[in-house]
C-alpha cells in the first residue's frame, strides 16, 4: 500500500538551556506547514537548524517519523504529541518507516528520497519533551525514524503520496540498523551488508567488530 504525508513540519528557532548549540538555540521545534515546500540535497527549504554540526547535511537533508508510531508514545507518555513533535520534517502515514530498507527510494511530490540511516536521540530531544529518561525510553522502543537524501529536488506537501520506487535486496532496515548499534551487537555484521549505509556508520560497524574479535 502506498502512503502519504501526514505534514510537513519546518523548524523554528527555540531558545532553551537545553538546546544542543552554543548559542541555546535548536530546530527540533518543527510545526507544520500549509503549501508546498522545497526539499534541497542540503536540506529542506524554510527549516532551522541549531546545530550544523550533528544535523542537517547531505545524509541527514530530511528526517521522517511515523504517525503511528507517534500516536504509540502519545499513549505512553499519557499526553497528545503534533505532528513534528519528534524534530521530524515529514510525518508520514501507512509507511513502514522503521522497516524502511536502507537505500531504497521514493517518491514523494515532485522529488526522489532515499533511506540512509536511523536518528540518534539526544540530549535536546529529552529537554524539549521535559522526559529525563526519553534518551533511554527511545533506545529500548527502537522506533527512531529515517534520515533521508534527497536524489532529486522537488516540492512536497500534506496529502501527498508516499511510493517506494526501489528497494534493495539487503534487506537491511532502519530498526536493524538502530537496533545493531544500541542494543543487538551481534547484528553489526549485517551492517557491511547496506552500500548505502553513510560511511560513517559503516566505519562505526567495523571499529566495534574489531574490538569484539
């Protein structure tokens, strides 16, 4: 089945002790948007980014978060959480984001994305949902979303639909990936397995496998 775009959320800038920059300012604040709106190979057109260093960039230009696993933390943390809530840029419905092969592709609007890896959560996400233990309450639950590349710009918008145009025979998904690098150890090996896993994380894989033995 296809899905669709819940929203399309853009950052704004939130000034707090907890935001991860210099400066105390953080994107993860997105709201959603009306229109269509540009997705670049570097990011998405409108949206704030506080901090470049860890955010943003070629492999992490668009970051993507199921409705319905949102609708599950709403449940656990016993209140209502809108769409970009988790710092996402698009909220998707009836796709299976944390089954998300790594390297597949799709279309969306006038543009092509393509999977490349799981979001870590962090410090500013904790602070900006007031949850001390979240970090650790998102690890254990394993849902952390896509990092998308943007293969070919174009504008998306609510509504629109989500097709999986390609997906590579690896087989190796967003969960596996999040799962192999906090929890599951013994999946690292599969890692090596997904091209286009970001180098990065490849090199991750390898440093711990070599220290294993």
């Amino acid at each position: 089945m296809t899905g669709r775009l819940a929203s399309v959320n853009l950052g704004i800038v939130t000034e707090a002790e907890w935001a991860g920059d210099a400066s105390g300012r953080s994107g993860i604040d997105k709201r959603p948007v009306d229109g269509p709106v540009l997705l670049r190979a570097d990011g998405v057109a409108g949206d704030f980014i506080g901090e470049p260093a860890h955010h943003g960039g070629p492999d992490q230009a668009v970051y993507a978060y199921a409705e319905e696993d949102a609708g599950w933390w709403a449940t656990e943390i016993g209140r209502a959480i809108r769409p970009g809530g988790f710092g996402e840029n698009l909220t998707t419905y009836a796709v299976d984001v944390t089954g998300a092969v790594i390297g597949e592709q799709w279309a969306v609007g006038s543009a092509l994305l393509q999977v490349t890896k799981p979001r870590t959560p962090c410090r500013t996400f904790a602070g900006f949902w007031g949850v001390p233990d979240l970090i650790k309450r998102f690890t254990v639950r394993a849902m952390p979303g896509a990092y998308l590349r943007v293969l070919r710009e174009g504008e998306v918008g609510a509504g629109d639909p989500v097709e999986v145009v390609d997906r590579p025979a690896h087989g190796v998904t967003i969960g596996e990936v999040f799962r192999a690098l906090n929890l599951e150890p013994e999946l690292l090996p599969r890692l090596l397995d997904a091209p286009d896993l970001p180098e990065p994380l490849r090199q991750k894989a390898r440093r711990r496998l070599a220290a294993r033995g």
